[in-house]
C-alpha cells in the first residue's frame, strides 16, 4: 500500500534530533515554560518575518484566542461578523462562533480552492470586523484585492495558515502577511508536532501580550488574573520537536514541489482534474509559493476513483466531504447555498504527498491513475 502520509517514515528521518533534544527536555526537568519554547519562538517568528510568536496548544486555539483577545481589546464584540470561505476545514468557524461572533461565509474559486476574492465585497456590512482568509491545501489564500478591501473598510485581515508553513505572498510569508495568524502544527502538516500544537504570529506586540496572558488562564502573575483565560500551552517536548523539524522545514517543501510538478507533468486523464483546472503544468506560476500541504485533484467520480486507487493500494483521503454550512453542528447555516464549495466537496480527492515519497510510488500513482 502506499501510504497517504506516512508519518513514521517522517519522523524517523529526523529521530536522531529528536531524540536528542527530547531527552534535553526530560533531564532539564522542566516540561512547561523553558528555554526550547522560547527557542522555537522565536526562531519560528524569524523564519516568518514577525515580531512575535505565541506558542500555544492547537490550531484551533490560536484562532479563538486571536477573536477572544481583540474582544477583550474593545476591536470586536458580540455578534460582529467576521467573513470567511465557504470551504474550509471546520475548526475556521469554530474559533469564530466560539466567541459568539458571527461567520459569513463566501464561496471559493473553483481553481485554487481559496476564498473567491470577487465576491466579498459584497457581503461587507457595518457589523463586519475581519476577513479571514485559509491559505487551504498550502496555496497562499492573499491578494492585492483583499488587502485592499481590509484598507478600505478599516478590517483586519486574519490568517489560517494552519496548512501553509513556509509558503509566500510575494516576498513574504504566509503567516506574516495580515494583522495576525493562527498557525497549527498538528502532526500531518509540513511542520508537525508529535501531538496538537499551534501559534499565533503576528508584528502586533500588544495583541501578543493579550493572547499569551490569554492562554495561561488569562494571568500575566501568577495567582493574578486579567481576564477569564484558558489553558492552551505549547509543552516543552512539542516545542523541542518543533524546533528541529523546522531548520528542514524549506527542504522539505522543496521535496513536496518536486512531487506535484511531477504528477501535474504526468498525469493525463480527461476524467481527473488538475489543480488550477489545467493539464498543462506550466499553467501553474506560483510553484514558489505553494509548498503543497496536499495535491488535491478534482472528478466527477470522485468516489469510484477514491475506490479504484484502494483497490490498486494507494491511499488518498477527501479534504472535505462536508462543508461547515451542510454539518449538523452548523444547521442554521445549512439552506444557504455555496455551489462551488458544494462541487468541491463532491470532487476532491487528495493524492499521496509526503517529502519521503518514493519515486518508484509517486510513478506508480501517475501510472494507476493514466488507466482508470
């Protein structure tokens, strides 16, 4: 079988670091607060180009701490709406209706699965505080017309770059690009821990006093709080782990280019479609910018290729068979329609994709899927 992900091989290529500043951690005795949490933060906030780096316990929490800490900071309050795509991975809206603000969703562009730039604008209302955009997939999610609609409608512009570590907007980086960013690291992503962990990046330093006084039970002193805080710390081992898959992270990405200009190159079947709705590789022109989390392709049988690939043991995963509006948890969001995301939804499927890839797999995914 050929793995989706395989996360021993991964992690085993690194074992040697890791096991090394792993046993640092047991023998310095201290497992929450010590130095290979500053460490990585600040070589993490270095490697973006931001001033700051908040270490915390997910993804998911980087985003509700980001919302929580602008309500606490008199930005946002109960009930704003805060604009997101219609196409993401659930946790977006969970850090949004968390803190009983409002999401509105917009539908996506069919070719980069990212928030359709064209039609924001359009549901901006007075009550509308921020754009949030996914960098989805690992593509950077940013535009010069978004920047322009958070200019003129004085919003911040908030970053999910939960899947893009190492990815660029131009010359910079995702997770460096708005007011601030939620960054995960959970252990599938290009820079992976080896449990849940996250961080929240940003060049506003008061807004990362906030949310670091924020996630430890909202006390900057101990015994002293400020605010009704939570508990969301990046443990020392995951920091320690962070910190050494880091220094390869660009590497590593570099090797995930590698395999998607390859399968774009190979793969030619009318049936499957492409990223950027093309068979023509060339038609991609940002191969620097995206370090290709996944290589999610698109068909009308979705579900018999999904089967054909198992039966021919190549594994791939669907990144997401159900969008936020059309889960339960969600239903009253579940009448509006967002077509493109609810095509998306019945025509993704995500290919194998890892920096340790073999090539002899990555010919023989090309080859299966050629015949199907």
């Amino acid at each position: 079988m050929i793995s989706f992900y395989d996360l021993r091989a991964v992690t085993r290529r690194k074992a040697g670091g890791i096991k090394m500043v792993v046993n640092n951690v047991i023998d310095s005795g201290r497992y929450l607060f010590g130095d290979y949490l500053s460490i990585f933060e600040e070589k993490y906030a270095s490697f973006l180009g931001v001033h700051s780096c908040v270490g915390v316990a997910s993804g998911l929490d980087a985003l509700r701490l980001i919302f929580r800490a602008y309500i606490e900071m008199g930005v946002m309050h109960e009930g704003d709406e805060i604009i997101v795509p219609a196409h993401t991975f659930i946790a977006t809206w969970l850090a949004v209706t968390d803190n009983k603000l409002k999401p509105v969703p917009v539908d996506v562009d069919i070719n980069t699965f990212n928030i359709d730039s064209t039609k924001i604008e359009a549901v901006i209302t007075p009550r509308t505080k921020a754009i949030v955009i996914v960098h989805l997939y690992g593509r950077n999610a940013c535009n010069d017309q978004v920047i322009a609609l958070c200019n003129k409608y004085r919003l911040k512009l908030i970053e999910d770059n939960a899947q893009a570590a190492g990815a660029f907007f131009g010359n910079r980086r995702c997770g460096a690009i708005g007011d601030v960013a939620g960054n995960s690291f959970y252990p599938g992503k290009n820079l992976g821990a080896l449990g849940d962990a996250g961080a929240v990046t940003t060049n506003d330093e008061a807004l990362a006093e906030v949310i670091r006084t924020l996630a430890n039970y909202g006390s900057k002193k101990k015994y002293v709080n400020d605010y009704l805080g939570f508990n969301s710390r990046l443990d020392e081992i995951q920091a320690a782990v962070l910190y050494v898959k880091l220094l390869e992270l660009d590497s590593d990405n570099a090797l995930r280019r590698e395999i998607a200009k390859y399968y774009c190159k190979h793969i030619s079947n009318e049936k499957i479609i492409l990223p950027v709705g093309a068979g023509d590789y060339r038609m991609i022109t940002d191969w620097e910018e995206h370090v290709w989390h996944v290589f999610v392709v698109r068909s009308k049988n979705r579900d018999a290729l999904q089967s054909y690939l198992k039966e021919n043991e190549i594994e791939t995963l669907i990144h997401y068979p159900i969008p936020p509006h059309k889960q339960k948890a969600y239903q009253q969001w579940n009448f509006p329609s967002f077509p493109v995301t609810e095509q998306i939804s019945d025509e993704v499927l995500s290919l194998p994709m890892s920096p340790v890839m073999k090539s002899a797999d990555r010919r023989k995914v090309v080859e299966v899927l050629n015949k199907w």
